[in-house]
C-alpha cells in the first residue's frame, strides 16, 4: 500500500500539468538506415553496409517504446536471437542463444568490458538494467578474431548513455506492478566544463515474483566520466556496482504434488521445488578507454578494465531415496583484469589495417560447506579451491576496396591460453554495393569457446561432480550470407540472412566411469537455417516490425536404449554408448515476432508486441527397472506471448506509461529438468515455468 500511495501522490501531482505534447523525435523516426554508424563490428566506426556481418542497431527510441520489462525481453524481439530464463521468477538467471548456439556462444560487453560469467561462460543479461542504455550493437556470425573465446554464436555490445554537451539532463522515473513489484529509478549529467562531464545512474527493483521463493531485490549504480577533446582525444572512465538478493524457487512441481516436510520444515510444494535455496550476487566492474585520433590516417585505443564477480548460493534439500547430500552453501569469486590495445591505419583511401593485442588475467576462487539435513554447517566439510588463467591475444585484420561498390576483409587472431595452448582463428568478409541502398555480405570464420574454471578446476566435495583439467577448447567455423535493402526514403528496410556454423569437441557434463559428473570432449554440434526482418514505416503515425527464424540444430550426444546401467551407479570402462545424431536439446526450429507502435499528435505511443516460439526437446535418461536404462525425449510445447505498452506525454517534463507483458496469461516452460518427489517415491520430469501475467504502472519525470 505505501507503494501505491507513493504512486498515486506523484500522479496527482503531474496530472494538473497536462497539456498536449508536440511530436517527439521518436515519433519522426525513421526505421533503419544502410548508413548507420556501428563500431562492434570492426573496433572502429563503420556504416552498416560496409560491415560483413548480419548486424542489429537498438537505440534509446527503441528501448523506450518497447514493452520489455529487462533487455532479455528486449533482445528476444529481434530476429536470430533467443531468450532463456530459469523460470521468469524475480532473480532468475536469463541467457541470451543466437542461431541456436548455446548461450555461452554469446559475447556481452557493457561499454567494451565483457559481462560474461567466468565460471559460466555466459552472461546473465537479467541482471542489465536497461534504462541508461543509449545504444545496443548485437554483430552475429563469428566474431573470435576480434573478441576472443565465446564470441561464436554473435557479440552484444551495450553502450550507456554519456553527458551532452550544453545541456543537462535528469531523469526520475518510478512504477509499482503486481506481484507487489516496485521499480525507482534516477539519471543525471551533463558537462562541468567545456571538456569534462559525467553521467550518473542508479536503479532499485523488488518483487515477490510470481511463485513462492521467487522473491528480488535488485540494486545499482554506474558512473560514467568523460574528458572529450573530439577525435585528438577521447577518455572515458565507466564504473559500476550491483548487489542482487533472490529465492529460487526451481522447477515447478506436477499438479497435485502434496508439501514435502523436514523436521517441521517444508522444502517444497506444488508451487516451487525450492523454498529454502536462496542467493546474492555482488559484480562490480571498471573500465578505462582511451581513443585518439592525431592524424587521418592513425587511430589509437587503448582499455583496461577490471571485474570483479562474486555469488553467493545456499542449495537446501532432502530426499529420502537419493545419496545426495542434504545441501551446501557455496562461495565463487572471479577477479578478472584486462588490457587492450589497437591501432587502425589508413594508409590511403579504401584499405585499412587493424593491428591489436589483448591480455587477460583471471583468477577463479570457490568455497564450499555441506549442510545436515536440519540445515546446520557439516563440520569439517569447509573446502578451498583456487586457480588462475592466463589468455594472450594478438589479432590482425585488412580491410581493402579494390572497386567502390566491392570491399574485401581479412583476418587472423592468435589466441594463447595457459591451459590448452594455442589456437589461429582466421576471418573474411566482403560486402558488395551494386547500389546505394542495397548490400550483399558474406561472411566466414573460425570460433572457438575456451572451457571455463568451473569446468576444469572444481572440487571433488563429495557430491557426485569434479572438473576435467584434460579439456580442449570447442573450435568450429560460422558462415552466413546477408542481403540488406533499403527504399522509399528508408520507410521500407528488409534484410535476409542465410546462416550455418559447426562446433566440433562440444563440452557437456556427463557421467564418468566413477559415476561423478564431470565435463569431457564429445562430438559435433551444428546448425543452420535463416532469418528475415523487415521495419516498415512510419506511415499514418504507425510503424510496423516483422521477424522470422528458422533454426535447425542439430547435437552428437550419447542414446541408450534399454542397456544394462549398473547400480550403484558406475560405469565399467568397456560400457558402451550408442551415439546418435539428434534435434538438439533446448532450441526452437521456428520463431515469430511482429510488433506494432502507433503515436498520436497528443502525445500518445502504443507499442503491441506478438512473440511465438515453437516447440523445444529434452531428453532424460530414465530407468525402466533394475538394471535397465533407456533415453526418453521430452516436448515443450509451442507458445504465443502479447505485450503491450502505452506511453501518455502530459507535458514537456512528465510521461506515464503503462506496460503488460504476456497478458493472455499463456503458461509455457522455459526449460525441464528431474523433480524427486519424496513423498510418491519418484523422480519425475518437470518445467520451469514462464512467468505469468504481467502489469507494470510508470511515471517519468525529464528535465
């Protein structure tokens, strides 16, 4: 009710301002143009139709008409890429898949410093507030050369929002919704002298999620400072801190499942599979860019960055029928530093050099303790692990046009890693101009995914898991082939891409001969398939946005067919597997996207949002009776989702705005995963659920 109240009073005291708004920039927009600048693709600036790559530009107009309530439903828009989440409670994890490559294939950078989890290999873009976003560059296609280990299914680069020279801006905004959800949010910069100026944000989120233990709250803060001499000198300073409090309520258990108790505790009911597990995230990351320009021909840069990662997890069960241990609290820490430097020449008009050199430092740190079934620390079970890794990079990349509408791009990137060596990752591209406003782009090249500490270095604690310090990098090759056109003055832009990539030595965890999970080398992983958008407008106050994926993929993976698994589990060294080619796990075929905005004069902007996403599989190895296994296939069903937003402009300063996501109210998983149901006796498969219904009431002040 405070909340509310708090809403309500703002509200009131906006409404006598009303007056009918003039047409805003956003409303004169333009849907795409061959000459925007992009800089992720190259590390220098470059126009849209002079990249190779299939390219995605969001800007601040986009982010403000969407529905999205964080920049994975942002992204999800867009064609080729995917959004996963554990389940839309508060704090669940979401993760970007682009072309149907695992979500450790995407590269997310946050003003040129990578958010990808160390440990992991993937970024958790949930946690990105997207409201002091200026600028998204999403490059599919392989981008290694450039951008080292992970960047194979595309690179995210996110760029904030920087003070405008003689003028100072401030924004306020705050919302309540349901699932007593509640969002304050403030911005503020602007130039202190004629070369010096910073950009300040911060940003409150809470929520009790829509299941039990889904509970967040979510703080940050980010500075930004500048010293900006134009092209002879520019230097950026980005720091940010966020702390993030969640439950995670897991999987959603089978309709009818009776509460689980505990020594008068209960650990689960029909609602989440998880009401004790909880954690805490605390990222703090810093960046330092310098860029120089002292002559035509010559560009410099220059970043060191730092990241520092740290996760809190406490895991509370208890199975009657399973050796697992009753939980654990665990600790993992990762400090990485960076260093990078480029020089691009032009040494006359058409050709260009990009020479450049990366080190990066990261130190991985995890501690761990089993806990009693009452929940009380094991003694004696406290362990400490620790390891470093060192990676060295040096990249060269020429960029030549022998004719004006022809351009030819190629590349090498050396990559040293202190754990499995080296490897050479080439790149090409050419892009043809036959017109001004048509494109052709082909793109190839090698990428390659460095396993993680986590997947070399974790401890045996007993718990069934241990890393494989033997493990050799993914390595394969992305190929696409883009048309891009553009017409009737750039009211009408369509693009066409046709896509296929190969990954040989996929790392996946997997029962050894000891019966411990632990990752290991298997076979090939591959996909292909194409994509379509088309931005149409603005016509009669409206634009319109239609994305198509097809994505067929495609993974080598072990299938049993009613073998004989001994029990206890061990699995004699002569066991052997039949492998088989298959739909890969977790990836739709099919997606549909389509979104609608519409302005009026009074200052009036609605945006309906259309998602369809088609069937995935899973697949679980079951036991059919003492001693026989056999592999089942699992199908989440297809879904449509609608979202809506409704912006009302009352005057030059104040905005409201309403937003509802999924408003159907369609239930759908997101993933599935194996429920122990202590009180049948059973394991069973069940899902993570997608959020339901979702209303999000904003008010927004601007100076």
């Amino acid at each position: 009710m405070k909340k509310l109240f708090m809403l309500i009073v703002c509200t009131a005291l906006i409404l006598p301002g009303f007056a009918p708004a003039e047409q805003t920039e956003a409303n004169k927009k333009t849907t795409a143009r061959m000459d925007e600048v992009v800089v992720t693709a190259t590390k220098t600036k470059e126009t849209r139709k002079d990249v190779p790559n299939s390219i995605i530009l969001i800007d601040e107009i986009d982010i403000q008409e969407s529905p999205a309530l964080n920049l994975g439903e942002l992204l999800s828009n867009e064609p080729g890429i995917d959004w996963r989440t554990y389940g839309d409670y508060g704090g669940a994890s979401g993760f970007i898949q682009i072309r149907g490559m695992s979500d450790n294939g995407t590269q997310v950078f946050v003003n040129g410093i990578s958010y990808n989890s160390p440990s992991l290999g993937r970024a958790d873009v949930n946690t990105i507030q997207i409201n002091n976003i200026e600028r998204i560059e999403v490059v599919k296609g392989a981008g290694s050369l450039l951008y080292g280990t992970g960047a194979m299914g595309g690179t995210i680069n996110i760029i904030t929002k920087r003070p405008k020279h003689d003028e100072m801006s401030l924004k306020v905004n705050a919302g309540i919704g349901n699932n007593d959800t509640f969002r304050i949010g403030a911005e503020q910069g602007m130039y202190i002298t004629d070369s010096i100026g910073y950009y300040l944000a911060a940003n409150r989120f809470e929520t009790d999620g829509f299941r039990d233990n889904s509970e967040l709250v979510h703080n940050d803060f980010s500075m930004k400072l500048v010293y900006d001499k134009g092209d002879v000198l520019d230097i950026s300073l980005y720091g940010d801190f966020s702390d993030r409090e969640y439950g995670v309520p897991g999987i959603k258990p089978p309709g009818g499942t009776q509460p689980f108790y505990n020594n008068g505790v209960m650990i689960y009911n029909a609602d989440s599979s998880d009401l004790l597990d909880e954690g805490e995230d605390e990222n703090k990351h810093l960046v330092i860019q310098i860029k120089s320009k002292p002559v035509d021909w010559l560009e410099l840069g220059f970043k060191t960055d730092y990241a520092d990662m740290e996760n809190y997890l406490y895991n509370r069960w208890y199975s009657m029928f399973s050796s697992t241990t009753p939980g654990s609290k665990s600790w993992t820490e990762n400090k990485v530093h960076g260093t990078e430097g480029t020089i691009n020449i032009t040494p006359f008009e058409g050709a260009g050099l990009l020479l450049g050199f990366e080190y990066k430092d990261f130190d991985w740190k995890t501690k761990g303790i089993s806990l009693d079934a009452n929940g009380q620390n094991v003694a004696g079970t406290e362990s400490l692990n620790e390891a470093g890794i060192i990676t060295k990079g040096s990249f060269a990349e020429v960029q030549y046009r022998p004719f004006k509408s022809v351009k030819l791009l190629a590349g090498v990137r050396h990559e040293d890693h202190s754990e499995f060596g080296y490897e050479d990752l080439p790149r090409y591209g050419v892009v043809l101009n036959p017109l001004e406003n048509t494109t052709f782009k082909l793109s190839h090249g090698k990428h390659f995914n460095a396993p993680t500490p986590n997947d070399l270095f974790w401890p045996n604690l007993g718990d069934g898991t241990r890393g494989n310090p033997d493990l050799e990098p993914e390595v394969g090759w992305h190929s696409d082939a883009t048309i891009e056109q553009s017409v009737m003055n750039n009211k009408l832009f369509f693009t066409l891409t046709y896509f296929q990539w190969d990954l040989d030595k996929k790392i996946i965890w997997s029962p050894d001969s000891n019966g411990d999970w632990s990752p290991e080398n298997t076979r090939t992983y591959e996909a292909k398939g194409c994509e379509l958008g088309t931005k149409i407008g603005p016509f009669s106050n409206m634009t319109f946005a239609l994305n198509y994926t097809y994505t067929d993929a495609v993974e080598e993976n072990r299938d049993y067919t009613v073998q004989q698994y001994p029990w206890p589990p061990f699995v004699p060294a002569d066991f052997q597997y039949t492998w088989v080619k298959r739909r890969a796990t977790n990836t739709s075929r099919e997606q549909f996207k389509g979104s609608l905005t519409y302005w009026a004069e009074f200052g009036l902007t609605a945006t309906a949002t259309v998602r369809y996403v088609g069937d995935r599989i899973w697949y679980r190895t079951e036991s059919t009776g003492y001693p026989n296994v056999h592999t089942v296939e699992y199908t989440m069903p297809s879904y449509w989702t609608v979202d809506l937003k409704a912006e009302q402009r009352i005057s030059d300063s104040w905005v409201i705005s309403l937003k509802g996501t999924n408003l159907l109210d369609k239930g759908f998983e997101t993933y599935l995963s194996t429920f122990s149901n202590d009180s049948a006796g059973s394991n069973v498969t069940a899902g993570y659920p997608g959020a339901g219904r979702s209303v999000f009431l904003g008010a927004t002040y601007e100076y």
